[in-house]
C-alpha cells in the first residue's frame, strides 16, 4: 500500500527506510523530516505504523507531510532493500554498532536509503551483510543512542548538506 501508485523514473538522492519503527509519533516525525530535507520516499517495513494504519495519529506529528511525501509498505526488510538495490541505490545503515562509521565521516553517494530500525533493538544483526555501509552518531552521555526520529534528522540534514555543497557537474 503506498500514497503514490505512479512508477516514477526518476530517482530520488535520499530516501528513508523506517523498520519495526513502533511509534506512529517517530513515524510521524521522520515523514516531516523527510518532507524537509527534500526526501523521494518513505518505506515502511515490518511493523511500523503509517498513515494506512493511524491516518489521525500520524498527524499529530507529520502535520501533512504524509499527504505530500510518497511512501510504500513492504513488509520485509529485505525485500525493500533487494527492491532498493535493483534501483541503483546505495544502502546506509543508521545504527549504533561496531565497526560503523562516525556520520560526519561518511562520504554519501547518491541515490541512497537510510535505514533507521527499532527504537529499542535497532536493525536485526542478520540484515547488517545488506548494507552498503552502517553509519552511526557518537554518543557522549549514558544513553547508548537517541531518538529514532531525531537520529534520522540529523544524519538527513549533513547528508543533504554534503550533496548541496557538491561541485556541480557538468
């Protein structure tokens, strides 16, 4: 199920995989980040909620973003990604894990997804061979991690950056 049945050939530089994101509140606000940093799609995958399921709480945060950004419901994770890959995309983990690279460092290469998992458990460790690359913000105080929407807004941001600060080619 999607908000936008057409098969657009163009693809966007930045998209965002929400999975097993459990807050329809997190949904809502990765859908209005991603409206602001000009994303092409929202996936929802596993079990987070979207506008299909909780139209009237969605809005509570994506105060209309979901009306305007295109997003699509596939179930698996892998399947998204193997969808995602047949597109050209690069596949960017956000994910607090060993062996990820800090998000100031990572140079992107578009088109790409970012991934953002669970608010709890993250993104199943089986899934991490998937991924082009797993990207992570430091974290300095006692919590291991921050927000799932908030996570997303930043590394969204300095990945958009980079690309607006990208020589233009000719």
């Amino acid at each position: 199920m999607n908000n936008d049945m057409s098969s657009a050939q163009v693809t966007p530089r930045l998209q965002v995989v929400a999975y097993n994101v459990r807050s329809i509140l997190n949904v809502g606000a990765l859908f209005r980040t991603a409206d602001a940093v000009g994303a092409g799609r929202v996936w929802l995958t596993g079990f987070t909620p979207g506008p299909d399921i909780h139209p009237e709480r969605i809005a509570k945060t994506a105060l209309g973003s979901e009306a305007v950004v295109p997003w699509s419901r596939i179930d698996r994770l892998e399947d998204c990604i193997e969808r995602l890959r047949r597109e050209g995309i690069r596949i960017v983990a956000l994910e607090r894990t060993e062996g990820a690279v800090d998000y100031r460092a990572f140079q992107p290469v578009f088109p790409m997804a970012l991934i953002v998992g669970n608010e709890v458990a993250g993104l199943p460790v089986a899934s991490h061979n998937l991924f082009d690359e797993v990207v992570s913000i430091p974290m300095r105080g006692a919590k291991e991690s921050l927000n799932v929407a908030i996570a997303f807004g930043i590394a969204a941001y300095e990945y958009t950056r980079k690309w607006d600060e990208k020589p233009t080619q000719e």
